[in-house]
C-alpha cells in the first residue's frame, strides 16, 4: 500500500454517476441507458477505475426489488465498449416481508450473467432524514436497514459467486463487522472499504473532516484492505477530504451522486479535478488493471466484456 515518491500507488478513482441526484437539479446527471453508458466511458477516459450507479428504481419504498434487466442492458453495453470496466449497483433498503434474497438477486443474477467483478457489501443499519426549517431532523420512518443476517448474507454470496466486494462505510459499526471477518481469517478477496462521510444537513455518517478519516484508520489498525474516501453533501475535492486521502495512500470516490456545492458540474469534470489533485503527490490515476490488481479481484476482468474483446 506504499505511497513513496519512489513507489508510488496507482489512485483507484471511483466515478458514482447519479443516486438520488436529480435532473432538476443539475441536468447533467445522467440516468437514461444512453448517458450512463456514454458518462462512464467518458469517466474512465478522464481516469475512473471503477464505476457505480443507480437505475430509476426507487431504493426507498417499492417493492424491494430491482429489475435486474434496467441494470444489465446499459451495463451490456458498456462492457463492449470497456470490457475492463469494474462496475457496482446500488440495492433496495430492508423492508418488512422482502427477503435478503430478492433485494440481493439483481447482483447474483448480474454476477452469473458475467456483468459484474465485484457486488455490493452494506453491512450496517443508519437512520435518513434531512434538516427541517427549525434546523432538526425531520421526522422520518426511513430506515437504510441492513441487519446481521444480511450482511453476513453478502459477503458469503460474493465469495459463492466469486466476486470482489465494494463494502461501504457508512458508520463506524459497519467497519467493525468487516474488521471481525478480516480478523478471523474469513473475508473474500477483493473487497475495498469505502468511507463514506457526510455533510451536517445530512443524518448519517461522519463529517468530512481529517479527524473523521484519522479515526476510521485509527480503527482500521493492520488490516491492509484498500479504503477510499467520499463526501456526500459536500464536494471531496472542495473541502480537502480527498487530498487527504491522496496523501495518506487511499484511493477517492466522486460524482454527482455525493456530490453538493454551488457549482453544476459534470463527473467527468469531477474525475478530472482528482486526477489534477492526485499529480501533486505523484500519483497516478489506475487503470481498471491496476486497480482489480490493487483489490485483488478474484474474478477480472468481468466474463461478458472478456468473452467479447479480451482484455482493454
């Protein structure tokens, strides 16, 4: 995990494409089948190793399950066009009477169909909401919910399946259920830990802040995964957090989906800026390569763009 000027780490660039961004909001966010294919591509020309975004399915509410097919077909083509490309979905919060199996299926099915080298890992439960006109949180029912039956359930259907994990961090007990797996010996291969902070108008995670990064590597002790930073609410680059991480030999994760500030930017000028940022410490932005090699991705590159082209 070095980070010398002699040796330096390649920077693994996570690009998270929309999530609940919105058009309205700022109309570069891409969600039709056409601009997630053609915003990635262009991503991963500017630097991003890794991939992630949300179809139009709601996560909160409905049935509980996603339509595996909105998910595979841009990403079918995606993977013709970058058959390196390392690509994550999102899923549907626990419900009452939905199975972890269903909420899961679209990652199994995407992994057997050979669209994915890498699933989904939340392992923990947070409380949503947003500051009201009084500057509390609103009252909410909105629960992201995760218990320990379901996410033990993902990290042994990635191993079942072969796939690295993409783990995200939301709170500091999430990180303590993957540290118990990394400590007995019995975590898959190919997992990253994704630490993920947040701006105070948001309920959930830690603020962006050095002292926030400085205790979640105070946790992580030896353990010697590869971890990035991002910053929902607020911009990653902007308020520091990313250098930070540049500096310290982790890896960075924008794009409109954690993205806030007063600028209407697009992600690929979002990758843009960290790859600028990262030249500063030498570091390289990775290739998708470099990157699986970095994670340890048991299975790269992904079946079906292999079986098309080969290798980028």
């Amino acid at each position: 995990m070095g980070n010398s000027p002699l040796n330096p780490q390649p920077l693994i660039i996570e690009a998270s494409l929309n999530g609940a961004a919105s058009k309205h909001n700022n109309p570069q966010v891409p969600y039709t089948d056409e601009e997630i294919v053609a915003d990635a591509v262009a991503c991963m020309d500017a630097g991003a190793a890794l991939i992630h975004n949300h179809t139009d399915e709601p996560i909160f509410g409905g049935s509980g399950k996603l339509d595996y097919e909105r998910y595979a077909k841009p990403w079918r083509r995606l993977l013709e066009l970058r058959p390196d490309a390392i690509l994550t979905p999102t899923m549907p919060v626990g419900q009452e009477g939905v199975p972890v199996e269903d909420r899961y299926s679209h990652v199994s099915k995407m992994a057997q169909e050979g669209l994915l080298a890498q699933g989904l890992c939340d392992p923990g439960t947070f409380n949503l909401s947003l500051l009201d006109e009084d500057g509390l949180f609103a009252s909410s029912r909105y629960l992201y919910r995760n218990d320990m039956q379901d996410s033990r359930y993902y990290v042994e259907t990635c191993r079942e399946l072969s796939i690295g994990l993409s783990i995200s961090i939301f709170e500091p007990s999430f990180l303590k259920f993957i540290l118990a797996y990394y400590r007995a010996g019995k975590l898959p291969a190919g997992g990253i830990l994704k630490f993920y902070f947040a701006s105070d108008e948001l309920s959930f995670g830690m603020p962006p802040t050095v002292a926030s990064l400085q205790a979640y590597l105070g946790m992580l002790g030896d353990c010697d995964l590869p971890w990035l930073v991002s910053s929902f609410g607020d911009d990653c680059v902007g308020c520091g957090l990313a250098e930070e991480a540049i500096k310290r030999g982790g890896h960075v994760q924008v794009g409109l989906e954690p993205y806030g500030g007063d600028r209407y930017p697009s992600n690929v000028e979002l990758v843009q800026e960290v790859v600028a940022l990262a030249q500063h410490y030498q570091r390289p932005a990775a290739t998708p390569t470099e990157a699986a090699a970095i994670m340890r991705l048991p299975t790269y590159p992904a079946p079906y763009g292999a079986q098309i082209k080969g290798p980028h």
